[in-house]
C-alpha cells in the first residue's frame, strides 16, 4: 500500500502508511495531522513520512517551523517516534509513560498523554479519552489494545488506534470479522483487568464514549483505514460493536462477578 495524505476537512489530514506482519500482510498504520485554532500544527502519532507526503507536510507547515507537538497516544506505537523528533526538532514531544520507558533518550514533555492534564493544555481543540477497565499497557505485551483516543472538535474526526478497529482490505485479511465495520480490537477479552467490575467500567465508558462523541463525523483508524460515518450515529456503531463483544464481557463477570 503506498502512503496518501488526505485531507479531511476542516483543519484535519491523515497519513494512511504502511506496516506489514510478518513481513507479508500490510495492514497499514497512521498518524494525523492537525491544525490548532491558533494556527499551529500537531501530529497525533509518528510515521517515517515518505518524501511526496513530507513536502505536502512542509507546504502546509511552513517546512514544519508551525509544527508545535507531537503527541504520541498509543503506547505501543513506538518505532517511529525518533524519526518523527529528527524531522520535527523543535515540536514539543509528548508521549505515555511506556513511550518514557522506551525512548528514555528523547525529550519527552513531562505531561504524558494518559494523563487528564493533556486536554486542559489543548481543550480549545481536542477532547481526549482513555478506557476504563482495561489498563493502557497490559503486562501480556502482545495484547494492545487501550490506546488515548481524540477527537478533533473542528472536523469531528475520532483519531483511533487499536481499541476501535476498521479495515478495508482485499483477501485474505477481508476474512477478518471486523473487516468492514466498527469494532473493538479482538484483544478485548485479554485486556479487560482481572477483577470485579471491569467489564461494566469498559462497557458504560464505551457507551458514555458514544453519548460524549455523538457529533463526530468520521473516524481515522488504525490500522488501515477512514470510516465516514454519513448518517450513521457514533452511539449505535458503539451499540453494535457492545452487542458482538458482549459473550466475552459476560465470561469475564462470571469469573470475576
């Protein structure tokens, strides 16, 4: 998949790039990019930018000088957060405490993404959530599924990784049962927090996620792909995405109440 550079209205584009599993299935990746109200710039995530997408960056950016941060909101998303400071070196670098552990080498702000002090620095553009019920790095390092979800009030653009999935791929991956709708990530069931009442905290956050969101109008995804919701409602994808993980909530209320 060779990487594009959408732009999605209202101050808000999207780099739809590439990561492959096993070296075979490209499944994709993201990273956004923002325009504030002041004018600056921010990026949600890192990605090694090709050329072609790098100079449309820089017409908009005034060759990255308005970049103002990078916030960096899924802890797992890691292998290119230090080419994104190399070409970028005067944005203030955000991160969560496992992007800390990681990259200690790199000059993190000391706010961290996960923490409710991120959307009172940039409340006027974005409102963020993290999960509940679930922890944001599970001990299980293969099982990642909590990321910090934002949403962009001037476009109403969801910004995703990993805890809502949309793919839009060919065979074999359009075998995947969430291909072509909103879903939760399938390490669901393994990233719920072993004890009681986990699985009702994740099941009201998503719903009140949906009822806080309701207005978004589109969803940039990880790993592949934009969701256009036109006429859909954010609470009944989420209501729908609830009804088909809802066999793996209930095992885990009988096993933890």
């Amino acid at each position: 998949m060779s990487d594009t550079f959408l732009d999605l209205g209202d101050g808000f584009w999207t780099v739809r790039g590439s990561f492959h599993i096993g070296g075979v299935f490209d499944v994709g990746t993201q990273c956004s990019l923002v325009r504030l109200a002041s004018g600056k710039f921010v990026f949600l995530d890192s990605y090694a930018l090709t050329d072609d997408v790098r100079a449309q960056v820089d017409a908009l950016t005034d060759g990255g000088a308005k970049v103002e941060a990078v916030l960096n909101l899924h802890p797992f998303h890691t292998l290119h957060c230090e080419w994104m400071h190399e070409a970028f070196p005067q944005a203030k670098l955000y991160g969560t405490a496992r992007h800390h552990k990681l990259l200690p080498d790199l000059p993190w702000e000391g706010l961290r993404c996960e923490q409710d002090e991120l959307a009172e620095h940039y409340g006027e553009d974005f409102a963020f959530s993290v999960p509940r019920g679930v922890p944001l790095v599970c001990a299980d390092e293969s099982v990642h599924f909590s990321s910090v979800l934002a949403l962009h009030r001037a476009s109403g653009t969801m910004h995703v990784d990993d805890t809502f999935v949309y793919l839009r791929k060919g065979f074999p991956l359009s075998l995947l049962p969430f291909t072509g709708r909103l879903g939760f990530h399938p390490t669901l069931a393994k990233a719920l927090e072993p004890r009681a009442g986990a699985a009702d905290e994740f099941r009201e956050w998503a719903i009140g996620l949906g009822i806080d969101w309701a207005d978004a109008r589109r969803i940039a995804a990880a790993h592949n792909a934009v969701l256009w919701l036109d006429g859909k409602k954010l609470p009944d994808l989420i209501g729908e995405a609830l009804g088909r993980v809802k066999p793996a909530l209930d095992v885990h209320r009988a096993e933890y109440g």
